[in-house]
C-alpha cells in the first residue's frame, strides 16, 4: 500500500509516511502475506476476536495449532 492510493485529503496517508520513516529508520521491512501463508496468525485472530475475556494467555501450544505452524513454517518464511 503506498500513498499514492490514497488522495491527499486522506487521513491514511499521513500514518504511511511516519511509518516510512519509522521503517527507513529502523531497518525492517514489511512483507504482506495471505492468511493461507500465515494460518497460526490467522487462527489466533479469529481466537481473539471470539472470546468473551479482554486477554487471554495460553502457555502451551494449543494442539490445534501445531499442523498450523508445521504448514506455515513449509511456506519458507
């Protein structure tokens, strides 16, 4: 997403650019990926946005999860 696909009324495009600098500036870079590549992440939202608690802390690795990540990690990232 660049600012270029937002006019320049746009509240987004300002929050581009600091993030430009802040990325620039630190190094990182940001790579977008499709749920089917990054299916742990895609699962714990959906977990997130279905439980009643304001947080919730696993310290085991659920089983579900587990083929999940074993599939995600075959995605070479």
């Amino acid at each position: 997403m660049t600012t270029e696909e937002y006019p320049d009324h746009s509240s987004h495009k300002v929050l581009i650019q600091e993030l430009k600098v802040l990325l620039a500036a630190t190094g990182c870079l940001l790579k977008h990926t499709f749920c089917e590549g990054n299916q742990v992440a895609d699962r714990l939202a959906n977990m997130g946005v279905n439980q009643e608690d304001e947080m919730m802390l696993h310290v085991i690795l659920l089983d579900d999860i587990i083929p999940l990540l074993e599939a995600d990690m075959g995605h070479g990232f």
